[in-house]
C-alpha cells in the first residue's frame, strides 16, 4: 500500500490529543467547582459558628442575670435584713429569713440547705439549719478564705461558689463583713440546691433568645438550639430536654468571677443552618460533577474508540483498494497480451490460438467474478440488495456454477469434484446463488495447494438444504472462523502473503445467505486429512410464502428500487 493511500494518522493522533485534553479540562473544571464548594462551604459553617458563639454568649449572660437578680442578690438582701451579718446577733435558718422584695424574684429558701457565718481571723465556722457534714464544712473552711481575697467582689458584695461536693451540687452564696480598718472579717451566707435553678435558664427566652429573631425569622426559642449548664470543673447542671449534635456548638462562661464560674454550651439545630446562612448552605455537587466527569470520560473513551475504529477501517479500505486494483490489473493484463497477440497474427498454429481464446475466456470470467462482487458490495452498503426467489432445483444450479468456474480451477491445477443429492428444491435467487457459491469455490481455490482437491456438496437435513464446500487448504484457525465473514478482514498468514484478495467474498456470501433466509458457517473438513469446509444452509420452505406475496427480498424494505 502506498504512503498516499494510508489515512492521515497524524491528524487522528491531533484528535486523539484535542480529546484527551478536553477530558483533562473538564477534570480542572471539576476540581476548581468543587474546590469553590468547600470555600463556600468553609465560609457557611464559619458563620454558623459564630452564630453559635453569639448564641452562647447571650446565653451566659442571660441566665447570669437571672441567677444574679432571682436567686444571690436577695440571698444576701435577706441575709442582711435579718441582721445576721452583726456578730452578736444569732444566725438565722433559711426558713426564719425573711421573703424577696421583688416579684420576679425566686424563693431562695426553698432552695438554701443551711445558712453559715466564718470568723476569718479565728477560723470558727458556724451554722443553722442542716448541719453540713464534717467533709463540707472542712471544704468551707479552706475554701472560703481564699476566695474572698481572689474572687469576691468588694463592690457588688457578693461571691458565690459552685461546686460539686461529696456527690452533691452545691451553691455557696456569701458576703463578707468588714472591720473598721475595711478588710474582710467574717463572712456570711448560705448554701443552696443548684438543681433548684433549672426555671431560671428558660426564664426570659421570650424577650432575650438565644439568636436576634431577625436572624432566625421568628423561630421559636426551643427548636433553635440545645443547651448545658456546667461547674466551672465540668459538672453538669441542668441539659436541655432536646439535646442536638454539636456541629455548630460553642461555649461561654459568666462574665463576672463572683458567679461561681458556671459554663454554657449552645448547639444550634443543624437543619435551621439554611435559615441562618444568606442564600442556605451550600449544597454539595459532588455526586453531579462525578457523573459528569465520567460522562465527559465515557464520551471520550468512546470519541477514541470510533476514532481508533475509523482509523482501521481506513487502513482496510486502502488494503481493500489495493486487493482490487492488484485482482484487477493481473487478468486486464492478460487478456490485453494474449488479445495483441491474436491482432498481431503472432499464434503459430490453431492450438496455440485455442490457447490464447481460451485464456481469454478464463481472464473474462476472473473479471466478471470480481465485477459482480464488487456490485453486490456495493448495494448490500447502500442496503439495496433486493433478491427474488422462486423455487429452483438447487443440483441443477450447482451443477451450472461447478461447470462456470471449472476453467478457472483447471488453470490453477486443482480438480473440482461434486456429491449433490437429487430432488432438491428450495426458494433461491439463482444468480444471488450462484455468485454466493463462486466466491466460495474461488476461495478454496485461491487458498490452497496446487493439485488438490475441493469438493461441491449439496445434502438435506432437518428441513433444510446444506451446501458445502471442502478443500484440502490449511483450514481455518478455530479464533478466526466467526471474524473472516467481516468486510475486508483477512487472515493474519495472509496479508503478507502474494494471494491477492479484496476482502468482500466471504462478507457477500453471508448477506445474500442471510436474506434467503440461512446462514453460514466455517468448520474443519471432514476426515484427518486437513482443509476446511465453508456450509451454506438455506431453508427449503419459501419465506415469501410464509408472507403470502409480501414482495421480493431485499436487505432494507424501505430502500428505493
């Protein structure tokens, strides 16, 4: 084959690289979209958490307030109006305290266990009411003077310790009492149930939630977020009844030191993330630029494959057009010798004019062999076969194509023999029939030995007429018996080979086969001799007849005539 008959393989490796390149960009593409989804996204769960920040922070400071106003600013008032802060004066229980002046203030004794009175200078702890055991009053003893001078507050007069002691949570609320000189003297106070303290951090969610309500578009308070309250040690001390992952959680403590150090933490409901975030949280797309990716790859990979498909069926092209311009150029060349020949008057005798007539012949008949198969090619790939069976008797048209293609294998040297059954008749186009049966004969002439043997049989057999033909050629590898009926596919050992072949015949017999109806196959000969056998197997009952005059057969019912 020639460099111009060969497909442009450059131009299909350019394409080749314009598609991987366009695969490798929208890879980019992909990556770059995802990579803004985690930006995105990045940013969105940023402002969550600030929220949550802000939403603990108004928390801590809310409930401070109303543990300030409800439950320790009117422990020591109370503390105060009984005179209990005077020396002198005996130390009342909680229950002889006298009530909260304010309305919105709580009952502290219902929560207070006992009241105490510290000496700091001598150390003598005094108590009324339920005597604390010797543990906690140990524990009041080290504790209290070291933080009324690092943690109580002068100017609101009040320190409060919370803690959990022996098991159980305990609040210690006191005030100290100063000397002329205006240091601390004795301390007084009492101790209270922390659990009594649970209404206080749902008091005023109303009038002060958790999140302005123009951010949360009027969400009630209890749906928005979950909340703990916790010791400064990590005790806990009250959980909201409805508890949410901490995905966007953050914790804050009291302002002031004086309040014991109670911790919060706020969770915010992770579903109300779009209502919090302008324009909701990003939404993953992930699952679609996969798919598009793969998409894009699977259009590719198939682009290359028909790219790669086109380029072979290029190359078969040009191989098939060489095939035929070689099968074409050898009997041209000898009808034109031997034809000047007899013009020339160059023939010595009448047997050598014979000859050459009979040469002529022989090279005709090679011509319109190939003629006839090219046209049938060509229709079939334009599916304008059209065929018209009509019931024939299938030896007798045997017979006719043995003896048409006889002269063509005695001058290769080989003897055709048939074995036809008699009384055989099925639905065949006689010409579609007969050039089915000279490609195969010219076949195993072509490719086998000089001075075999091929052999024309025709056997019925399960309703159906079998037609084969043997030679004693190599046969046909086991791999290769289904792909040798494609168009312009030949056998590896022979393309390299000087037989020379287009590439068609076989895929010719097997349409025209296939539109009577049967079908074709390739097999080992019969015996241990070698060769191979090429089967046609054609029904014996008309397909038109089972249609009742549908019109004659042709490979596509809608191709113009």
């Amino acid at each position: 084959m020639s460099a111009s008959s060969r497909p442009p393989r450059p131009r299909a490796l350019f394409v080749a690289a314009l598609l991987l390149l366009t695969l490798a960009l929208a890879g980019a593409i992909a990556l770059q979209a995802y990579r803004n989804f985690l930006g995105h996204r990045a940013t969105a769960e940023r402002v969550l958490r600030d929220y949550s920040r802000l939403a603990a922070a108004r928390f801590a400071q809310r409930t401070e307030m109303a543990v300030y106003w409800s439950v320790f600013s009117p422990a020591i008032d109370a503390l105060s109006r009984a005179k209990a802060t005077l020396p002198d004066t005996p130390l009342p229980p909680p229950a002889s305290l006298p009530a909260p002046i304010e309305l919105h203030s709580a009952d502290f004794r219902k929560l207070a266990r006992y009241t105490f009175r510290y000496d700091l200078l001598s150390g003598r702890l005094e108590t009324a009411g339920a005597a604390p055991s010797l543990g906690v009053r140990k524990w009041l003893r080290d504790t209290l003077p070291v933080h009324s001078r690092t943690v109580y507050d002068p100017k609101e007069r009040l320190g409060a310790i919370v803690r959990t002691m022996e098991g159980v949570p305990r609040a210690i609320v006191y005030t100290a009492v100063l000397d002329k000189a205006g240091h601390p003297r004795t301390l007084v106070g009492l101790e209270e149930d922390p659990g009594g303290f649970e209404p206080l951090y749902t008091a005023e969610e109303d009038k002060f939630p958790l999140l302005p309500r123009p951010l949360t578009g009027g969400v009630v308070y209890d749906s928005l977020g979950s909340t703990i309250v916790t010791e400064a040690d990590g005790a806990e001390l009250y959980r909201s009844p409805v508890q949410y992952p901490p995905t966007f959680a953050a914790r804050d403590s009291f302002e002031h030191p004086m309040m014991g150090g109670i911790r919060v933490q706020v969770a915010l409901r992770p579903d109300m993330a779009p209502k919090l975030v302008i324009g909701g949280m990003p939404r993953s797309n992930v699952p679609m630029l996969l798919s598009l990716l793969a998409l894009t790859a699977v259009l590719v990979v198939a682009a290359l494959l028909q790219l790669r498909r086109e380029y072979e069926l290029s190359q078969l092209r040009a191989d098939f057009v060489s095939g035929v311009s070689h099968e074409l150029r050898t009997p041209l060349a000898q009808i034109r010798m031997f034809s000047e020949t007899l013009l020339l008057g160059r023939v010595r005798s009448d047997e050598e004019r014979e000859r050459s007539l009979g040469i002529i012949d022989q090279e005709a008949r090679r011509l319109t062999h190939l003629v006839e198969n090219l046209l049938h090619f060509s229709r079939s790939e334009r599916r304008l076969t059209r065929l018209s069976p009509s019931p024939a008797p299938l030896a007798l048209l045997l017979s006719e194509a043995a003896e048409g293609f006889a002269p063509l294998a005695a001058a290769r040297d080989v003897t055709l023999r048939t074995d036809l059954a008699d009384g055989v008749v099925a639905p065949v186009d006689a010409d579609a029939l007969r050039q089915m049966l000279l490609n195969l004969l010219d076949n195993a002439v072509k490719y086998g030995p000089a001075g075999q043997t091929v052999t024309l049989g025709l056997s019925v057999g399960e309703g159906r007429a079998r037609i084969c033909v043997d030679d004693q050629g190599p046969g046909i590898p086991a791999a290769d018996r289904e792909r040798i009926w494609d168009r312009f596919w030949r056998l590896e050992r022979d393309r390299g080979s000087a037989v020379a072949g287009t590439g068609i015949g076989l895929s010719v017999v097997r349409e025209l086969v296939a539109l009577h109806g049967g079908r074709a196959w390739a097999e080992d000969a019969p015996g241990s001799g070698g060769g191979g056998r090429f089967v046609i197997e054609l029904p014996l009952e008309s397909l038109v007849h089972a249609a009742r005059g549908a019109g004659p057969l042709q490979a596509d019912a809608g191709a113009p005539a």
